[in-house]
C-alpha cells in the first residue's frame, strides 16, 4: 500500500512539475484595424477607435485610385497619408493616437474629397502622431516667386563672374584665371534649387564627362569642369580661352532663358535635401574634383543655396516643422566643419589631404544636415484637400 502511495505522489508530482513547466501562451496580437475606402465611402467602418501606435490596413473597394489621408477634421492637419491606392489594392498605413478627433479622407483621382465620420479618443495619455497642415499650390507660389527673382540675381552675378573669368583667360594668366573660375564656379554652386530648370543648360555649364566615349578629351566635355581641368593640368591657355568663351555664352543663354522656365514646386521642396545629398555624394568625395582640389568650396556654396531655399520656405516650415531649429543648428556646424578646411592664406584644403578625424567631422556634420533635412519635401509637398 505504501509503494502504491509513493507511486501516486511521484506521479502527482511530475504532472505539477509538467503544469508548472509548460510555456504559457504566446499572447495573440490584435488584428490591425481595416479600413475601407471608395469613390463615395471613407472609413465609414472605423467606429471604435483605440490609442497607441497602429498600422491601418486601407483597402481600396472603389473603381479609381485614390489617396487617403488620416485628418484632424478640425484644422486639416494630416496624421498619416497613403498615397495612390489602386483599385482592389490593400496599403498599410501606419500611426500613432492618442486624445483628440480623427477622420480619414479620400481623394479619389478625378472626383470631389470625401471625408468619413469623426471619431474621439480621450483619457488615454498618449501623444499622437504630429499633425501637419497640408501645403496647397497656392501656399507655394509666393516662395517660388521669392526664388525666382533670387534666381535671376544669382544668374546676374554668374554672367558677370563667367565674363571676368573669359577675360583673364584671354589674358593669359593662369593663377589668376584659376581664382577667377572659382569665383565663378561658386555663383553656380549656389543656385541649387533651380538646377530643375535649367534643362539641358546645366550639362553645359557644370556637366562632367561621365560616360562621354572620349573622357576629359570629349569634345561633348564643356563648361566649368572642362576649363577646371585644363587650368590645373597646364594646358595652354590660348586653347583654354575658347573653352572659357563656350562657357561664358552657355551662361548668358541661361540668363536669357531662365525668365520663361519653370520652377516645379514640388522641386523646390525637394532641392533643399538633394542639394545636399549630391554635396556629400559628388563634392564632399571630391568625385567632381578635376584639379583645383577645391570640392570643399563647393560644398560650403551649396550650403549657403540651401539656406537661400529654406529661406523662401521658412514662413511654411515654420507652423509645420517642430525640428527646424534643429536644422538650422547642423546648417551652422556643417558651415563650420567645411570652414575648417580653409587655410589661411584664403586657399581651400583638397579632400584628399584632409587628416582623418577632419574628414570625419564633415562627412558626420554633412550627413546629419542631408538627414534632418529630408522631411522638408515630405512636409511642404504640395497636396490636393478638396
């Protein structure tokens, strides 16, 4: 009897063991919400809205694309967009919430905006998604006239700066020559944000050979690169005076063109981070180096074209974008950073002949600047709200 007991006990006690052992269950995760939308419905189904971060699965019943935004009904401001659903399509779209009123509106390709019903969330303590206020067309037209108009003073001063720079090479002096070209080089440098409208101009006047059959000897190799690399590769300056003149009358054609092109606004908000992205990637690298060792120059002109471009856009940024001032800080380290490399005497110091830890510091300042940059597109896009 006593065996039959023990056997009992051993028995009860591995089954405890067991129970006790055993994983518990994984918890299962909520389905994400789904949210359908079409040309005459947005969201209708969305009734029991809950705080905290979530990904909307949007699923597009309607017979035409359509882009829907998650909105603050009350001021406009978006939480979270999805762009071009297309028909049949599910697109996730991914927030956070928490107290305040919320609706998704569509915008159907070709049809009216349709807002769904506001929903409230309260008592949660979470803080939401920021919302920003969509920018129109219209917001932007004053900014692009603003830049327009700095344009056209930049354009001035490359005329007059490409002319002086024809002279001296007519003149045959090859130092002067090469501190003129990069005055000149430098009035280009700064106009980054109209390089969108300047068509097949911008090849002529700052172009590289690329993928040019004949290379540095191509004869489609024309403009500031071309006269670089003849300066600083000793080749006479008679035949570098004609390469001058061609650079000279491509940049009076530009001024005399650029009145009548257009500038995309959609380029404008964008300039502000490629104009930057191309420094780190082509200057910065000194991959746009062809002799005068002065891509560091370069970069600070582009700088100062970006804080031209922020300039127009800051009465927009200003409400919407909370990190500007953190933007402005990395445009003045980045500004101190490739003012470091310039030596005394005024010269620029070549990528190549920077010490590791300076070269560190402006690749860091660089591309920190080209990250905080990268939601000004994002943020003054222009976008449909009706």
């Amino acid at each position: 009897m006593i065996g039959v007991v023990a056997v009992v006990a051993v028995v009860a006690v591995a089954v405890a063991a067991a129970i006790v052992l055993r994983p518990a269950p994984a918890p299962v995760a909520a389905p994400d919400p789904q949210i359908v939308v079409s040309r005459s419905s947005c969201g209708q189904d969305w009734t029991a809205p809950k705080p905290g971060p979530q990904t909307f699965q949007v699923h597009n019943t309607g017979a035409v694309t359509t882009t829907v935004d998650l909105i603050d009904p009350t001021t406009g401001g978006i939480f979270g967009e999805v762009e071009g659903i297309g028909t049949g399509t599910t697109r996730p779209l991914a927030v956070t919430l928490g107290d305040g009123e919320y609706a998704f509106r569509c915008l159907p390709d070709e049809a009216d905006a349709v807002v769904g019903p506001t929903v409230r969330i309260s008592g949660s303590d979470v803080r939401p998604s920021p919302a920003v206020v969509p920018v129109t067309r219209n917001d932007l037209l004053g900014p692009e006239k603003d830049y327009r108009q700095q344009v056209i003073t930049g354009l001035d001063a490359l005329v007059r700066d490409t002319d002086a720079l024809a002279t001296t090479v007519h003149g045959g002096d090859r130092h002067a020559s090469e501190a003129a070209w990069l005055t000149a080089h430098l009035s280009y440098a700064r106009l980054g944000a109209a390089y969108g409208a300047f068509g097949d101009a911008a090849s002529a006047i700052d172009g590289t050979p690329g993928d040019l059959a004949g290379g540095t000897s191509d004869p489609g190799f024309t403009g500031f690169h071309r006269l670089e690399f003849g300066l600083w590769h000793d080749e006479p300056m008679p035949a570098l005076a004609t390469v001058a003149d061609r650079l000279d009358a491509d940049a009076r054609a530009l001024q005399q063109a650029f009145p009548d092109a257009q500038i995309d606004p959609n380029d404008l908000a964008l300039r502000a981070h490629e104009i930057m992205e191309d420094a780190l990637q082509f200057e910065v690298s000194s991959r746009t180096d062809f002799g005068s060792g002065t891509t560091l120059a370069t970069t600070l002109a582009n700088i100062e074209g970006t804080r031209t471009v922020l300039g127009v856009l800051r009465p927009l940024l200003q409400p919407r974008m909370p990190t500007l001032s953190t933007v402005d800080m990395w445009l003045d380290r980045a500004t101190a950073a490739v003012q470091a490399a310039r030596r005394p005497d005024g010269s620029w110091t070549p990528v190549a002949a920077l010490d590791r830890a300076q070269h560190a510091e402006i690749d860091g300042a660089i591309g920190e600047l080209t990250e905080q940059l990268a939601p000004v597109a994002t943020i003054v896009a222009p976008r449909r709200d009706s």
